[in-house]
C-alpha cells in the first residue's frame, strides 16, 4: 500500500516554469547567469536553444541569453496549455502546435515576440524558437486569477455535495485541510523579485492542482454515469484554474502595474 505523504500536493516540474521564472530574474539583473542556467538546466544533462535569429546552429543559454538581451527581451512569460485550452497562446499555428503537444512554453516579454518550447533530445533537452505572433492576449492577472480559483474551488466543493457524490475523498480533504492551515505559506520555486502575493497564490494554485489531479484519479463514490461525467467535468474546470492561477504567479513580476 502505498504511504499517504508519497502522495502529498508539492511543485511540478515543467522546464517552462523553471525558464520563465529564472529567465525573467536574469533579464531584469535579480540573478546572475551562473545561477540562471544551473536552475534552468536542473537535473536534466545539458540544454541548447536551437532556431534562435542570428543563429545558424544550437546555442548554450550563455549565448542565448545574450542575443535575448541584445534584441531587448526583458521577460520571459510562462505558457500552460492541456487539450481544448490553450490559454495564452498568440499564434501561428506551427507555435500553438509545438507548445500544445509539450504541454508548456515561454513567450517573450519585450523585443522580437518568439516562442520557446522543451523537446527531448538525445542527450537533454533543446529549445526550439518559433515566431509569435503578437503577444498574448486575455490573460489573468494576478488578482484575477487568485479570485477565479478560489471561486472555482467553492462551486466545485458545492456542487460535488449537491451531487451527493463523495466528493473529493477522504485523502483528499485532509490535502484541503492541510492547504487552508498553511495557505500563508511562501513557495521557493519563486526567484527574488515576485510580490509576496504571488508566493501564496502559487502555493494554492500548485496543491489546488495536486488535489485534482489525486481526485480525477476515481470516480468519488458517484452513483450514476451522469453523475461521474459531472464531477470529472467540474474537476477539470478546478485544474483549468489553478493552471491560469500558477500562470499569473509566475508572469505577475511583468504585470505592468509593477
């Protein structure tokens, strides 16, 4: 059997995040390079950024980073997609198809709008370049998305009750219980820089999304196939927004209003 702390709500790991979030720090001068590249490249064994312009072959982030800044990128901007949502995607078509099938992306804040998608290689992971076109329209901001998650998590609680349906579980309630006791508390995935707002929606947004995925993992004790149908449908409502809200999180130190 396996042990509940195994299945405890914790960060994820998408290599977008980790660009985003410490591209960004690089680009405004809140890291160094050094420390820049060793969070972006984690524990995967090397990284290259291929199809960059002025770049006739793959290059390191050491260069890469160099050319952003030189083109006056500023930012990077996190993108977080699943089937039938692909939120904050500016097109064309070759870029909403490259960063759908990864799941995840960057875009470009400022200078030329390009967009950054993680492909396995052989040997890690490389980096391909897309044009963009324009830059993302409609999305949350911090405060937004904060509001629509903890929305959301209210009406899917409710109506999972008006189901009669078990709910989330009993596993699953104690994660809720557990995130409400410690819904103050900051998340380390975030470099210097972010507002401390930011920290505590990203720590409920990231359980929020643990807790969905946990619960999507059963049926909840629902008594009829409507009834299943409806709970799965709620519960990829609740994942769609705390996606939107760990998005917001992690692109509010480029809100305007900062």
């Amino acid at each position: 059997m396996t042990a509940r702390t195994d299945r405890r709500p914790g960060p994820a790991p998408e290599r977008s995040v980790r660009l985003a979030a410490w591209g960004t720090a690089f680009l405004s001068a809140r890291a160094s390079l050094d420390e820049t590249t060793l969070r972006i490249v984690g524990a995967d064994e090397q990284h290259s950024v291929a199809g960059l312009p002025g770049e006739t072959a793959p290059t390191s982030w050491t260069l890469a980073f160099g050319r952003l800044r030189a083109a006056g990128v500023t930012g990077l901007r996190l993108v977080l997609v699943a089937p039938g949502d692909p939120a904050g995607l500016p097109g064309p078509a070759s870029l909403t198809s490259a960063v759908m099938a990864a799941g995840e992306g960057v875009l470009t804040y400022g200078g030329p709008p390009l967009g950054l998608v993680p492909v396995h290689a052989m040997r890690g992971v490389t980096w391909e370049v897309h044009a963009a076109e324009g830059r993302p329209v409609g999305e949350p901001t911090l405060s937004e998305a904060e509001r629509m998650l903890t929305e959301t998590l209210a009406a899917t609680t409710q109506e999972l009750l008006r189901l009669d349906c078990a709910g989330f579980g009993p596993e699953i309630a104690d994660a809720l219980s557990e995130m409400r006791a410690d819904e103050k508390a900051g998340c380390g995935t975030l470099p210097p820089g972010h507002p401390p707002r930011a920290a505590r929606v990203l720590t409920m947004a990231e359980r929020v999304t643990a807790i969905a995925d946990l619960a999507s993992a059963s049926n909840g004790g629902a008594t009829s196939a409507t009834a299943a149908d409806t709970r799965a449908a709620l519960l990829r409502e609740l994942a769609r927004a705390a996606r939107r809200a760990r998005v917001a999180a992690y692109n509010a130190v480029l809100e305007p209003s900062r």
